[in-house]
C-alpha cells in the first residue's frame, strides 16, 4: 500500500441531539495534494464535550498511523478541547486529575486518551502539533463539513463521505490501483434514529437559527465599567463590586456542581447579559471557568448546563 501524501491540516467538530444524548463526532483531513479523507462515528449516549474530544482522538490517530514527520495544524472550535490539552491539562495531572475545587476532572478517560496521542504526535513530528482554534458556523470550509458529520452521525442520517481509495484496498470508479485520490462512500450513521423527534427537530432548528443569525459577544459579568472607568471610583465602591463578582462566581460554582439546568433567562442575569446574547452563543461556549451547553426545551424555554473545567 503506497504511502500517503502529507497531511496539511486536520479538522475536527462534535455533536449531541441533547446533552447527554445521542452523539456524533467528525474529522476531516486534507492532503497537500488536494485529497481529504472523511471520517465520523456516533455513540447512542454521549456528550458535546465528548464528542469533540473523540473526534480529536481519531484525527491524531491518523496522524500516527500515517508516519508523517512534517508539522500539522489540528483545528478545533471547542475551546473546552483545545485549552484543556494545551493549557489545563498540566494542572489537572499535577493534582492527580482533580479540579482546582478538588472535583475529579470530566472526561478524564477521554483526556488520558488524547494526552498520550498529543505527546505521541509531538515526538514523531519532533515539533508539538499546532492546536489552533477556529470559530464554529463561521463559514470556514473544514469546520462546517465536520459539522455536517458531526450533525448526521447524531441524527443517525445517511452522509457521504469522501475517502482515499487506498483505505479500501481497491481503487474506486476513475481512480488509479495506487489509491489515488479519492472515492465517495454513503454510510448509515446510526441503526436507528434518536426516539425523541419532536426534539431533535427543535435542536436542528435551533442550530439554522444560529447560523443565519449573528454571534453576540458576551460580556462579563461584574465589569460595568471598563478599568480605566473605575479609576475615579471610592475604594469602597471598587470592593462593592468586587464582591459581587464573588458571589456570580459562587453562584456558577454551585450551579455546575449540583448539575442544574437553568433557562436562558437566568443564565443571561447570572452573567450580566441578555437573553438574546445567550441563545446566539450557539449549542455550546465557554464562559469563564465553565463550559455552557444547549440541554433541552421545556415549553419556550431553552435550558442550559454549566460544566466547571478547571
């Protein structure tokens, strides 16, 4: 079997129809030759977190599996996974996988798996792979096809994905005996859809409406003014606020602990914003300290998670 051309980048995305629920994972990878090689999986019940990391997980798989010495970017647009592998995770093993509130650490399955992949990587390319960012629904090209896997995987709908002909053994139609290229193949995502369909038809809604609509930034709670604005401010008022910005945090502690859902409503005033600023954030977003995530629906309302990730 020939070797395969160098990897350029590789992309990442996640989705769950609820959180927890079924879930769905996609990665792409690009070739210097202009080849990509599409993969994606689903698990019955699992989390937008986990997904994002497992997609992750296969993408340095590949990677390994390709032998390949020359540097690759890895793009992901979980914050959750890219701060957690580059930034947290050092933390996290330093206190024996525990949080800085002494919790163990989510997905620490997960976060064992890909950190060893990471330094795996990292010693065959001879450089650390180059974790990067990108913003979701944002019209870049490697991240909305993800997504599109991602998406179909947890739905449990037919996709097709493109792949190397030599994955397959056998060259496919126009394609060369030395895999060359690549071929299309349509698979079934899952046996059966997910049971809940007035619910997935509400998430999928959700996410179109995210899409066509802009991305709000949000704010942070406590900082009503700017610091060069406080600075005219009484001591006593600047440890007023202080405080307040305490007790928010306390408060999300808390929330995230007792694994509460809270309505968009509530998450808007416990991080000083609007409601519309929250739901335009998307299915999932980092927010301080925590993860947010999209739940479910009750009636008109949208419920939410805090997930603590420090």
């Amino acid at each position: 079997m020939p070797k395969l051309p160098i990897i350029k980048s590789i992309y990442t995305d996640g989705a769950c129809s609820g959180n927890p629920g079924p879930g769905g994972w996609g990665t792409v990878i690009y070739f210097t030759d202009g080849t990509v090689h599409e993969l994606g999986g689903a698990e019955p019940e699992s989390t937008n977190n986990r997904m994002e990391m497992q997609a992750a997980i296969v993408g340095l798989e590949f990677l390994l599996a390709a032998d390949q010495i020359e540097p690759i970017a890895l793009y992901t647009d979980s914050e959750y996974v890219k701060n957690g592998i580059t930034k947290w995770i050092k933390g996290w093993k330093k206190k024996g996988w525990k949080t800085s509130t002494g919790k163990p650490v989510l997905n620490q399955d997960l976060w064992e798996t890909l950190d060893d992949l990471n330094d795996r990587a990292a010693q065959q390319l001879e450089t650390p792979v180059q974790w990067l960012y990108v913003k979701g629904h944002a019209g870049d090209a490697g991240n909305e096809r993800c997504d599109q896997i991602a998406r179909a995987f947890s739905l449990g709908r037919r996709i097709t994905l493109k792949q190397r002909a030599k994955e397959h053994g056998k060259a496919g139609k126009g394609e060369t005996d030395k895999g060359e290229g690549t071929i299309a193949i349509t698979v079934k995502a899952a046996a059966d859809p997910p049971s809940d369909a007035k619910l997935t038809q509400t998430l999928e809604s959700n996410h179109q409406a995210d899409l066509a609509g802009p991305v709000t930034p949000i704010a942070d709670p406590g900082f009503p003014q700017t610091l060069e604005n406080m600075t005219g401010l009484s001591r006593e008022t600047k440890v007023v606020q202080l405080r307040h910005v305490l007790e928010t945090l306390h408060m999300a502690d808390e929330i995230a602990a007792q694994g509460y859902l809270i309505t968009s409503t509530e998450l808007a005033d416990l991080i000083g914003v609007s409601a519309n600023a929250v739901t335009s954030r998307g299915d999932y977003w980092t927010w301080r300290n925590w993860t947010v995530s999209r739940v479910q629906r009750e009636g008109n309302q949208i419920l939410w998670q805090l997930e603590r990730i420090d």
